[in-house]
C-alpha cells in the first residue's frame, strides 16, 4: 500500500520503503513526529508526515491498532460502577426538565402578568445555574464529605 504525506494509516502496517517520519498524536498524544525506518511497524491511525511510502499490512481486520482501542472502551463502559449508571439515566431526565423549568420561569411572569423581563430572566438563569449545578456537584461533594470524616483523608479531593 502506497501512503502518501498527510495520509493517515487505515490499519496497522509495516514500513518497507526508506525511512520516514509519522505523526502518532492521534493514538499517544505526543506531538513530536516519530521516525521510523525499513521494518518497523506503524499503528492505523498515523498519518505520513514528510514523505511517499510504501507499507506492507501486517493486521487482520478488526485487529488493528483503533479496533483495540474501541474494544478497550467498551469495555470499560460495560465495567462502570452502577452509580455511575444511574447518574447517567438520571440526568438524561434531570437536565432537560430543569432547563424547561428555567425557561418556563423567564416567559410566564413576564407575557401573562406583565412583569419586566429583565427581574424574571435573571431568576430563571440563578435557577437554572444553581439546579444544574447541584445536579454536577453533589456527588463529588458529598463523597468529601465521607471522606473527611473518616480517616482516610488522603483519598480526599483537595
């Protein structure tokens, strides 16, 4: 297979052609090109940074480099605790609802009572700021307070 500069690596592959430098932020973050030369195995998802190559494949379909990284997702989603779970299918409702409340307290005094705008939209926004961030924040904040009360105070959050 032929990958030209700017080209980014579909599956795992093996450099037969010179040397050549790819860009493998995609997969390990670091943003320095590596150099790679005759033999050496690339990852899919890299892209060519400086040159034509040619590149031998060396994985089977659904074996590559992505494909475990998707894999390895999955499965730390089906590992998620449950309270995890719940705070997921509770703000999936909580949320929504919160924010209709809001805008509902900005339109109703003003449109059917004939009150300034500017006193209910301030309201509904601290409404709004306050319940969503409750919503974020217990969890988090209460676990603190577990935490200090026990004697394990170095899993605390600072």
């Amino acid at each position: 297979m032929k990958l030209h500069p700017g080209g980014r690596l579909p599956t795992d592959a093996e450099l037969i052609s010179g040397f050549a430098s790819f860009d493998e932020s995609s997969l390990t973050g670091e943003s320095v090109p590596v150099e790679r030369n005759v033999g050496e195995k690339v990852a899919a998802g890299c892209l060519s940074v400086d040159r034509t190559v040619q590149m031998k494949v060396v994985s089977e379909q659904g074996q590559n480099a992505i494909d475990r990284i998707l894999q390895l997702i999955e499965e730390a989603e089906e590992r998620r605790a449950p309270i995890e779970r719940f705070i997921d299918r509770f703000s999936r409702i909580y949320t929504p609802l919160i924010m209709l409340f809001s805008a509902l307290v900005v339109v109703i005094p003003p449109v059917f009572f004939g009150v300034p705008w500017e006193t209910w939209i301030y309201r509904g926004l601290t409404l709004l700021a306050d319940w969503l961030s409750m919503c974020f924040s217990d969890f988090y904040t209460c676990g603190n307070h577990l935490c200090v009360s026990s004697r394990h105070t170095s899993w605390c959050i600072n």
